[in-house]
C-alpha cells in the first residue's frame, strides 16, 4: 500500500494565506481615495503641467509678516554675509546687484525666520472613525534617557513641540544614529537623531498618493542655452509648516519620567509628511512662475525650475532673466514665511553630476561655455 501523507490540519477559523500582498502605500485603511485621479489637478497652463493644489488664493507679495525674521542690518549681519557669499565668478556690477537682493529679502535667509511658519499650510492627520492607538508603557535605559531629555529641552526652547496632559494617543521615541559612523568605536562618541515612531498611527491614516519627485529627473534635465544656475534648499523644511490643532494630539509622544509631549509643527515620521511639504512647495513653484510670467518672462527649456522635495533648482539664460526669476521665487518666499539656506557660493562641480544635488547649500552657477 502506498504510503500517503495525511492533510495538514487547518481550523475552521484559520484562513489560507494568499501571495496577493498588498503594499501598505496602496493601502485605503478603509478611507475613500480622493486623490487616485492626481492627473486631473494638473492644469495645463504655458509652463506646462504644474503640480498645484491651492484652494486659497496667495497672500500678497508686498505683505510680509513682521515676525518672520529680521530685515538686513549691516552692523549685525555684514560679515556673516561676506563669509557666506561667493560671488567671485560674476563682474563688479552683477556682484552688487545680486548682494542688494540677497539684503533686501534678509528675512528669507536669517536664522530668526526659521522658527516662523509658513502661511496658509498645516499638517493634519485624518484617522477617520479609527479608535486612538497608543505604545505601551514607554521605558528608556540609563544611556537613552540623558540624549532625549536633552533633545527634547532643545525642542522646547525652537518652539517645536509642547508639554501635554490628556489625550489617548501616545507613539514612542527612540535614538538612531546618524550615518557615516563606521568608524566610532565608544557608544558615547556616537551622535544620535531623535525620532518618534510613528507605526502604528500611520496604520490607521488615511494616505494621500501622490508622485515624488527624483533627484535624477532633475539633473537629466535639458536647459537649453541657460547660463546661470541657483540650486536654494529650504531649512528645516517640514518643521516650518505647523500641525492642524485637532491633529497635534494624535502626534503625543511619551517622554522621560512619566512625562509627556507633542509637535506643533510637522515633524519626520507621519505617513503623508513627504506629500504634504512636496504640495506645499510646488505651489510656491507654480506661483512664483505665475508672477514671473506675468511680469513679461516665458517659462521654457532655457529659465525653469525643478522642485526636489525642498531642493529648488533653477537656471536661466541671462543675469537679467536670472535676477528677475530670482526676485521672483524670494518674494514669494518672502510673502509665505519660507525660510532658505543662507549659504550662496560658486560650485565647480558639473551640473550634470548627481552628487552635486545632494549639496545642501544655496548656489548660484555661472558657466559661459560648459557644454551639457
């Protein structure tokens, strides 16, 4: 007789497992999608499709917020400007034009505008009709403790999170250590970032999709018979948006000796974050090109911008077209409390090398015969 091997034995209540996965990133969590159809909020307009999702209109150019950094002032500021800006490859006169820019809109490029938030764009998170989820009972070890009280102190002192008392929802923070440490050899000598986990409230978010942009896609990009190349990187820039109120206790996290805190502005970690700051940036995109338009400029191969994230790069023909596109992007900047990297200095690297988009400063490029 031959030998035959009994069925595996399955309970009623146990279900086969299926090879269907489904990523998470194309996970409704039970919500209705209202963003699958992103190619319909893609107006066709001269500069082509731009990614643009405003419901407001633009707060006015000409209205700046006086709590949003510090107007230039050449007793405080002269020799931080100096140190920091560059502009050996350009003559004397394009010098000081440029220079008389850079002090006009100081605001965009000082440290005291950092902690200013932008206008008209908040972080919120829609957990629909889903129960409030929260960590167990968060411990921290004896190494642990003393780097998070200390992030968490200088978090308080920026403004960037708030001491809390209620709520159901509670995530974990933890430590991870920044990169490039191969070679430290004492735990001591590493340096840390903090973070908060955000797992399981992004497990019951509903998720906006929507395309993220490639490094790649920006540095294959042609650019015609431009001569003239910024590349400006905006600070910290998914701290400078602020939380939605009914969303800041859904982002609670626990802290040292019972303690227990929130952001008031959005942090690293909330599944629609990367969507939220890349809407909020292509909108300043689509209207500061609108501005520069309207004021006789045409958006084509030769003076355009690419949006990586917060990495905005730009080129353009002329130091004429360069000066009046750029006028252009810090006014909007300006009139939206977006703060910049202040750092302006020459590159020599090649655009066309990747490596050069992952420096994070601001750059203003000049090659009047380099061929792309």
């Amino acid at each position: 007789m031959p030998i035959r091997v009994a069925p595996k034995f399955r309970s009623s209540k146990s279900k086969k497992r299926t090879n269907n996965y489904v990523s998470p990133l194309f996970d409704s969590r039970g919500h209705p999608d209202e963003e699958t159809d992103w190619e319909s909020m893609l107006p066709e307009v001269k500069a082509g499709k731009l990614i643009r999702k405003r419901k407001h209109a633009a707060p006015p150019i000409d209205n700046v917020d006086p709590n949003f950094g510090v107007p230039y002032n050449e007793a405080k500021h002269g020799d931080i400007l100096r140190s920091a800006l560059d502009l050996s490859h350009l003559t004397p006169s394009q010098q000081i034009t440029l220079t008389d820019c850079i002090k006009k809109f100081w605001r965009v490029f000082c440290k005291e505008g950092v902690t200013t938030p932008v206008k008209d764009y908040e972080c919120e998170i829609d957990t629909g009709n889903a129960r409030p989820v929260a960590c167990k009972n968060a411990t921290f070890g004896p190494r642990e403790q003393p780097i998070i009280e200390k992030a968490i102190a200088k978090l308080l002192e920026l403004g960037h999170i708030k001491q809390i008392y209620e709520g159901e929802w509670l995530s974990k923070p933890l430590l991870a250590a920044k990169p490039h440490q191969e070679n430290v050899t004492h735990i001591e000598d590493f340096v840390w970032r903090f973070c908060v986990s955000y797992i399981r409230l992004n497990s019951v978010t509903k998720i906006i999709t929507m395309p993220i942009p490639r490094c790649d896609s920006a540095v294959g990009t042609s650019f015609g018979n431009s001569r003239f190349r910024w590349l400006m990187d905006a600070v910290s820039g998914f701290n400078q948006l602020r939380v939605a109120p009914s969303s800041q206790v859904k982002l609670a996290f626990a802290g040292p000796n019972c303690s227990k805190y929130t952001w008031l502005v959005m942090p690293f970690g909330p599944v629609n974050g990367p969507v939220i700051f890349i809407i909020f940036i292509h909108d300043l995109d689509s209207t500061w090109k609108a501005l520069a338009t309207k004021r006789g400029l045409t958006i084509d191969e030769t003076l355009n911008t690419k949006i990586i994230v917060d990495d905005i790069f730009s080129w353009a023909k002329t130091f004429e077209e360069f000066m009046a596109m750029l006028t252009c992007q810090l006014e909007v900047c300006q009139s939206q409390n977006l703060s910049l990297l202040r750092r302006v200095s020459f590159a020599l690297n090649a655009w066309n090398s990747l490596a050069t988009m992952s420096v994070k400063m601001a750059i203003v490029q000049h090659y009047p015969n380099m061929p792309l």
